[in-house]
C-alpha cells in the first residue's frame, strides 16, 4: 500500500517537474548578471589568430574597376552603417527556419506547423501572421523575383506554392531515405532553382555523407544539372556567379567567364575561396555578400595549458573588393567556466573551448539589399529567434542613433545596444532599477566633441523609487556615420520613500514632498511612482481598500486619478511623458497572473483606448512602445498619442 | 566570490522559476531576480550555514515586497498562458497536466509556496524549514499530504 501511495504521489511529482520545466528561464539574462558579478580576468598571455581569413585573393589581376552586369556603383562594405537591429521577434512559438523576404512580405517556416506570412507593415497589433501552408515539415523557403511563387523544402523534395492559387508542385524529389534536396533559391530570370542535392549512405550507426552538390533545376522541364561541390548557394543577380559553402570556406565560381576585376582572372567553371564561414548570400542587387563567419583568440597558460575561444558574427563583404568587409554583429565569448580557476587545475595540454553567447545562422537579404534578417540561437535553450539588421550607407543621424541605444536599453535588447557602440561593453540592460522609457533633449558640442543629450527614465518593479537621468552622449564618427563613444551622467533626480515620507534629491538638494502619516495615508502602501521631467509633477500609485489608484501630488496634496485593475493588481511601473502617464500592471484572472500596458491621457483625465491589447509599454521620446502577446506571438508596436497612430517596427 | 558564482550558476534557473510562477510575467521576472541576486551578492560574505536555503528566503521576500501587503494572496502565475513552446507541447500531450495547473490553481497561499519551494525552486525538506521557520519533520508530513491532496484534485479532474 505504502509503494503504491509513493507511486502515485511520484506521478504527481513527476508532473510538477515537467510543469516546472515548461516555465520560461531567461538565460541571456543569467549570462549578464553573471558578468557582472564575475571579477575582471586577470591578463593572459594573448594570441590574436587570424579573424577571417582572405584566401588568394592576390591572384586576381587588376583590371577594370566594374563587374561585368552588376551594378557599377561601387558600395563600401565597411561604410555600411547599421541603422536599426532588434532581436527578439518572437514571432510565433516554434522552431523557425531561414525565412525569405519579398518587399514588405517575409515568409517564415516554422517546424511543425507550416510557413506563415507576415506584413512588416501591417498595423493590425497582434495581426501579424497569416498561415500560407498548412505543411508541419516545411523547412527552407525562398520567394521567386515576381512574388508570386515560394519554394519551400521538405524531407521529401524542393516544391513550389503559387500563392496566388495556393496549388503546389514538385520542383524535384528525393527518395526521403538517402537523396535530399535543400537550400532552394530562385535564379533571376525565375526560371530555374539552384539547390543542394545532399546524398548519405545509412551505416550500422548514424550515416555517412556520400556528396554534397549544388544542382539547377530547369522549373520548364524538370531537369537538373550540377554546377558545384558544395551547398547553400546563392547567385548574383547578372547570373554569371554563384557564391556558396564547402568545407566551412565561401567560395565564388564563375558560370560563365568573368571580365572584370576583380574577377577577370575567373575563367569559366573556375572557383575562387573567399573567406572562412558559412551560409552566404548574395544581396539581391548584387553588391554585397553577407555570411557567418568566426573569429578566433587563444589565451595561453603555464603547462601548455589554453583557452580558445571561438566567436561567430555575421559579416558582409563587398562583392567588388572582397577585402572590404563589415561584421555587423556584436557576439561576444560566454562561459560558465572561470577560466583561471579551471587553468590551475587543469592538466598540462588542457583545451577549454569558449563558444560565443550567440550562434547565427542563414542570413537572408531583405530587397532592398539594405537589410538583413538572421537567425539566431542562444545559451539559454530559447530556440531560434530572428534578427533584423537595417544596413545603409548613409548612417543614423546623431539624434537617431542615440534613440536606437536608449530604445534598446528599455526593450532590453543589449545584443542590439552594443551594435552602436564603438568599443561594445558587456553590459546589462535588465536590473532594477531598470529604464523605462527616455526623451531627447539636445546636442551640441564639447571640447570638439559631438554629443546628444537625452533624459533616461530609470524605475524601481513596483516600488517607490524613481530616476530621472540626464545623459550625455560622446559620439564617434564611423564611416559616413556615427557611433556612441561614451554615456556619461550629468545630472538625475531621484525620487524616493524614506522612513515614511517622499523625496526628491537633485545635486545634493533633498525636498520633502509628502509625508505618509501627515496625509493620513498610515494604512496603505506606496507602490510604483513618477516624476514628469517637463512640468515636475510627482505621480503616485497606493495600495488601499479600493486596490490600486494612482494620484498627482502637487503642493504636498494628492489628487486622485483613477485606478488600476482589481483589488489584488500590482503596478510595476509608472512613467509620464507629453501629457500621458504610461503604466505598466499585473492583475489575477481565472487563467492566472496577466500583465498589462495602458495609457492615462492627464489632460482630459481618462483612460486612452488603444487598439488591441497591449502587455508592456515604454516611452521611446514621444511615442509609446507597446507589447502585445498572443497566441506565443510577441509583436512591437508603437503608438504616437497626439496623433493616436500606430505603426509596427519601431 | 568564487562560492558565489557556484551558488548562482546552480540556482539561478530555480529562482528564476519560482519568481515566474509567483509574478506570472516575463519583465517582472527578469527585474526580481536581478534584485534576488543583487541582494544576494551583497550580503554574500556574511552569510553562514544553508546558503541555498538563505538564497530562497532573499527570493521569498523580495517577490512579497513586490505584493507588498502583508497576507495579501499572491497569485499563481499563469503558466499555461505564457509558458515556453515546450511546455504547450506537454500541454497538448497531457490532460493531466493541464489537470494539475488547475489543482495548483485551487491550493492555499501556504499550499502554492510549499509547491513552489519543494518543486519549482527544488528545495529539499531542510532547506524549505529554513526558509520558512518551522521543523523539518512539519514539512514533510505537509509536502505529504500535499501531493495526496493534488493527485486526488488531478484524478476528480481527469474523471470530469
């Protein structure tokens, strides 16, 4: 009787367990705190290797400076500035693969659930996505030139679905056990796929690879030709190259013999390697090639004892001038290992390998070549999630640039923070206090030196604590752009609860504003407040009989404004800017905790209806940035109160 | 520090969730824990004996400062709602799962901390004592019961 009680209740605990390993944990977030709290390294000897490797590249002769078909306005890979990256389109719980971007249109697939459609410029909050192909082992997609076709692959073949009429067919199979077809991308003319035919021989355990090909399938009769040993290729938009992987090399061939530099010396069916990495991709317009590669760095101790660390980053290179290239990520080593502790310990000849936080996969170009989208992992078991990368050659204006820095800071996508900085620290954008929304203020110059000034609004979860910091921005000059030198802090007023009463503290001044037991406010508690850097009001929430309310206090009276949710409803943060107080709360339903963003408009003294539902919201200058999740989709939205507009991809 | 670190990378991922299932929201977890630790690593060279156990009390605390009212109920977190696509799988594989979020959903304050800290936060018996002041033996015999109590709302469930 006693087993079987201990049985079941070890059903019970089983159950719990996988409850438990079900909740989220934010591993990105368990990496930052660490560093912060790890000491500084001590030096080790350092050996920098060679970061990507440019391989015979001298052999080319110099001729004409164009490239026969493409377009003969040189772009400068390294001028490219990166204008707008963000990192967490959680678009749709799943395992995503490479998706494929037509105009404004980008096609996801998603494992087991089919390719979805999403309008980059729809301003349906939450409405993003719409299911193109009800397939659960579509996988790779790529849309032809006109828009009207998508390849996708699945284990069985490469097919194509008209999306006009939504009918599929073969481009070509496999047999689903030892032959597969992958990687499809259109030609230009849209006549033809290039894809990977991969070929393995199944062993006792496992397979063995037996080839690896690019084919290109002629969509009019079906017949297939080999062009090259490799896979992931990718072609120009004349035609006459084809760009893809072997053996963790990029390669360049000519299809057809080249006579312009820098690949005049490319005869017909010659290959050229360019660079170490993987996944390249040609930029629709023919310019520029973006790929994954990795850098690497060894720290050498006592005993022939090493560390190597090896860091992927996606780079573009001009096409013109392979030597001229960009990373346009900002990865950076991760370990739970301390490497000195690990090196006292360890035995002579010891290797400690050191893998990037991130790990990015298939680049895809946008079409307008001026943007990127890419996959990307990390440490924390999150599964893949896309990134896009705004590219031009223009940069951010000063003011922008310092909008994007701050913006990430709020949204706390410190991946894309450190994307603007000109020595990217390790920093972290989650802690309390933590940002919650920000204002420019000015710019100018000191000592010579460009700088951008901004108000940072800094909240402590549900507590009465609140910051107001004035920043001042260095900026660097970075190609035809800028870059953010240093952040430095050149005032704030802090707003805080202290035995019982309410201050401000500015430059070593401190005011009383309220004291608790004067207002007769003995039995309810002081949560999230406010200062409004314009007019100097204090905003505050108190938790009482009646739930939340949120109040104004002016002259060390306090007004009533509304309330919040139910009874047990929790506000996490409250901020105020052009007129609008902007709260951020947590109430209890039957399907449990909820979170929640609404908006308080103070001059007419009521709730803003904003369409949708909204799950978090911060001020980014003078528009609201707002959250909605459904469903597993985490759509960003932005909301313009005066004008009561919305627009996505902020 | 070193010991430090040690604790962090082996709890970090359990007070992580027990913060979650108390908050029920990805940003209010993310800042509680980046409090939890915070705090931690300050009091950090003065604390002796059960520093897991310590580490769960600073978590306890701080999520009720978040609730601030004393005995105010501090709710379930929504799992079903927001839990990660490996969780919804398992949803989708198991009525009983599902059964147990409600039963979770129907225990006592007291009950739904006692879950969390034995299952969630992966406490053993000593170390809930600790954290909550009462003997060991006291926890055992109510995790006992506890679990009789979940599985027969599980199986009245299962039977509905």
């Amino acid at each position: 009787m006693s087993d079987r009680v201990n049985k079941d209740h070890s059903q019970v605990e089983e159950h719990l367990n996988a409850l438990k390993l079900g909740m989220p944990m934010n591993g990105e977030l368990k990496r930052e705190l660490r560093s912060r709290f790890q000491s500084e390294p001590k030096s080790a000897k350092r050996k920098i290797w060679p970061m990507v490797a440019v391989a015979a590249m001298l052999a080319l002769v110099i001729g004409s400076t164009s490239l026969g078909g493409l377009d003969n306005q040189s772009v400068l890979a390294a001028e490219l500035q990166i204008v707008e990256q963000f990192s967490f389109i959680d678009l749709i719980t799943g395992q995503y693969g490479p998706p494929a971007v037509h105009g404004e249109q980008l096609y996801l697939p998603v494992y087991d659930k089919g390719i979805y459609r999403f309008d980059t410029t729809s301003v349906v909050a939450g409405e993003g996505l719409t299911p193109v192909l009800d397939h659960r082992n579509a996988n790779q997609v790529a849309v032809n030139h006109a828009g009207d076709k998508l390849a996708y692959m699945t284990s069985k073949g490469v097919y194509i679905l008209d999306l006009n009429t939504g009918e599929t067919r073969p481009a070509i199979e496999g047999d689903d056990f030892t032959i597969y077809y992958e990687d499809p991308v259109w030609s230009p003319d849209d006549q033809s796929l290039l894809v990977t035919r991969r070929e393995i021989e199944w062993q006792v355990h496992g397979h063995k690879l037996m080839s690896l090909e690019i084919q290109q399938i002629d969509l009019a009769t079906g017949k297939a030709r080999k062009l090259a040993e490799g896979s992931s290729p990718s072609i120009t938009s004349d035609g006459g190259l084809i760009v893809f992987e072997r053996d963790g090399n990029v390669i360049v061939k000519a299809l057809r013999s080249q006579s312009f530099w820098p690949w005049d010396g490319l005869r017909k069916g010659a290959e050229q390697t360019l660079y170490r990495g993987r996944f390249p991709r040609v930029s629709p317009d023919g310019t520029l090639i973006a790929f994954v590669g990795t850098k690497g760095e060894m720290r050498l101790f006592d005993n022939d004892i090493q560390v190597r660390e090896n860091v992927m980053d996606v780079y573009v290179v001009n096409l013109k001038d392979p030597s001229d290239q960009k990373q346009i990520t900002a990865n950076y080593p991760f370990s739970f290992t301390d490497e000195r502790e690990w090196a006292k310990n360890a035995a002579q000849g010891s290797v400690l390998n050191v893998n990037g936080y991130y790990s990015y996969y298939n680049p895809v170009w946008g079409s307008d070549s001026q943007s990127l989208y890419v996959l990307k992992s990390d440490h924390s078991g999150a599964g893949m999630r896309l990134m896009r990368i705004s590219l031009a050659k223009e940069g951010l204006d000063q003011q922008a640039l310092v909008a994007k820095w701050l913006s990430a800071s709020v949204n706390r996508d410190t991946d894309a923070a450190r994307g603007l900085m000109l020595h990217p620290q390790d920093f972290s954008a989650t802690s309390n206090p933590h940002p919650v929304g920000y204002t420019l203020v000015g710019s100018g110059q000191e000592n010579g030196l460009d700088y951008v000034d901004a108000l940072q609004y800094v909240a402590y979860t549900a507590q009465p604590w609140y910051q107001v910091r004035e920043l001042r921005f260095f900026l660097a000059q970075a190609g035809s752009g800028y870059l953010i030198d240093e952040v430095r802090q050149t005032a704030d007023w802090q707003l805080y609860l202290q035995n019982g009463a309410l201050y401000l503290e500015h430059t070593n001044e401190l005011q009383r504003l309220l004291s608790l037991s004067k207002a007769n406010l003995q039995e309810q508690e002081l949560g999230a407040i406010s200062l409004s850097p314009s007019t100097g009001t204090v905003y505050v929430s108190l938790r009482g009989e009646r739930g939340m309310t949120i109040h104004q206090l002016q002259n060390g009276e306090l007004s009533y404004l509304f309330a919040v949710g139910g009874e047990d409803a929790v506000i996490s943060s409250l901020s105020e800017a052009n007129g609008f107080l902007a709260i951020n709360y947590t109430y209890s339903t039957e399907l449990g905790r909820q979170s929640r963003g609404m908006l308080f408009s103070l001059a007419d003294r009521m709730p803003v209806q904003i369409m949708g539902r909204a799950d978090l919201a911060y001020w980014a200058d003078d528009e609201l940035v707002l959250y909605t999740e459904r469903d597993g989709q985490v759509v960003r939205w932005q909301y313009h109160p005066q004008s009561a507009l919305f627009k996505l991809w902020p | 520090m070193a010991g430090f670190l040690d604790l962090y990378d082996s709890s970090f991922d359990d007070v992580y969730r027990y913060v979650y299932f108390k908050v029920g929201n990805k940003w209010d977890t993310d800042d509680l824990v980046s409090d939890i630790f915070s705090k931690a690593v300050q009091k950090w060279s003065t604390v002796r004996g059960d520093r897991r156990a310590w580490l769960f009390t600073v978590s306890r605390n701080t999520v009720t400062d978040f609730y601030r009212r004393r005995g105010r109920e501090v709710p379930t977190a929504a799992v079903t709602e927001n839990s990660s696509a490996a969780a919804t799988d398992l949803a989708e594989q198991s009525l009983a799962l599902e059964c147990l979020r409600e039963a979770l959903g129907t225990l006592s304050q007291e009950q739904r901390e006692l879950v969390s800290l034995r299952y969630f936060a992966g406490l053993r018996h000593n170390q809930i004592a600790r954290t909550l002041e009462v003997s060991e033996g006291s926890i055992k015999m109510r995790v006992h019961r506890l679990l009789g109590q979940i599985k027969e709302l599980v199986e009245k469930c299962l039977i509905e």
